[in-house]
C-alpha cells in the first residue's frame, strides 16, 4: 500500500540555518503531497501542498518540489527562526479509504538562538 | 473562533470505562475523519464519514465505534477503553472530494487510560 518515510528527529538548528527535511514516498497512482506543520499543544496545520509533479508548494518560505522521478517531497526553508519550531508531517492523499491521508512519522524541529 | 473544535481536550480514565470523543466543526464540510496519533508513528486513519448516512472503517477501527449526527458533529467512541488506546486523537474535515483537498483539523484530544 501507499506509504510515507520522513527523515527521522529531532533536528536542531542555530536560528537562520538552511533547513531540509526529507520525504520520500511510496504510491500506486498519482496522490497529492502535503506538508502539515503541529506546532506545541496545537493540532495539525497545512503548510503547503502539490498536486502533481514538478509542482512547487511555498508558504511562509518554507518550499517542497513534487519530485516524481525520485517519490520525493523535501521540505526546505532558507533561514529558519525560533517560532518555525514544531514537528513537521509529510502525508500523502490516498485516492482510496475517502481521500484519507497517509502519514509519514513526523520530524521534530527545535531552533536555538 | 476555531472551525473544528474537540472535546475534552484532555481526558484520563480507567480501564473499561465507555468513553466519547466530541467534534464540531463550522466550515460547512461534509466529509469527516477522525485519527489517532501515536510517537513515532504520525496519525493514523481510524474511522471517516462522507456524510450523516455514510460512515467507513479506517486503518484501525477495532475498539471503536463513531457517530455522525449532524453534518456538523462527529462523535468517537471507545466502548471500553484499555491503555494501548493511549493516545492524541484528532478529527479533520475536508470541502470536497478530490485528493487535492485540504484537511482541516482540530486541537487534539488527548486520551490517557490507566
């Protein structure tokens, strides 16, 4: 079945480091890509999405590529800062099960002054 | 105010008690989801509902059971609860049905049975 690996956390960095965090995945069709952001005691928020490949997702400077070629979905961001300090979900839209999404681990981000 | 709202949003209880997990949610949405989410595991698909006549099993429906009462409420259920089913429990809305729709979700139930 569909399936979502994310590089495993937690990832500390020094405020306005460059941030990836990789995705890969795992589908039998075309699924959309998205990138849920839990910030703490908070549910989950949409960051960004995209739907078919080669599509950018942007928001808030983070960016993610639809990477057919590789089933990648690396998230990145320039210069991170304090407040971008949250675990991050890759997931996929499964045509199946409702349009369910399928969730990669989650990857724990903590940025230091 | 927020557009899909849970109650409680901390509960602790014991072993073999019936516990119900409350969602609201004001966007108008008719498909909902409810989710469990464990460390290390991201969430998981427990049951969905396309609207109040339709309801569907997920990933990991044994031990629970739901109810749609409005298009607007979406109830969980766990008719006795055991500790594995320790957890943060999420509910989730989406607009339409194409895959490319955005899932709304709400703050999170967290459950601890002892």
């Amino acid at each position: 079945g569909d399936s979502v690996t994310q590089m495993e956390g937690p990832v500390t960095l020094s405020e306005e480091a460059f941030l990836t965090i990789n995705c890969t995945y795992t589908a039998t069709g075309y699924p959309s890509l998205f990138w849920y952001v839990q910030y703490p005691g908070e549910g989950l928020q949409l960051l960004l999405k995209a739907t078919k490949a080669d599509d950018k997702g942007s928001n808030k400077g983070f960016e993610a590529t639809y990477r057919k070629e590789t089933t990648s979905f690396h998230l990145e961001k320039g210069s991170v800062q304090v407040s971008d300090s949250a675990v991050y979900f890759c997931a996929l839209s499964d045509h199946n099960q409702g349009g369910k999404l399928i969730f990669g681990q989650g990857t724990e981000l903590s940025v230091k002054p | 105010d927020a557009d899909v709202t849970q109650t409680p949003r901390n509960r602790i209880t014991k072993t073999g008690k019936r516990i119900m997990l409350e969602c609201s949610q004001t966007k108008g949405h008719d498909r909902m989801y409810w989710y469990r989410q464990d460390p290390g595991l991201g969430l998981r698909l427990i049951y969905y509902s396309f609207d109040v006549k339709d309801i569907n099993k997920g990933e990991i429906s044994d031990g629970y059971s739901v109810s749609r009462q409005a298009q607007a409420k979406f109830s969980l259920s766990l008719e006795s609860a055991i500790p594995n089913q320790t957890a943060l429990y999420f509910c989730a809305t989406r607009a339409g049905t194409s895959v490319t729709d955005t899932q709304y979700f709400g703050p999170g139930t967290r459950l601890t049975v002892l």
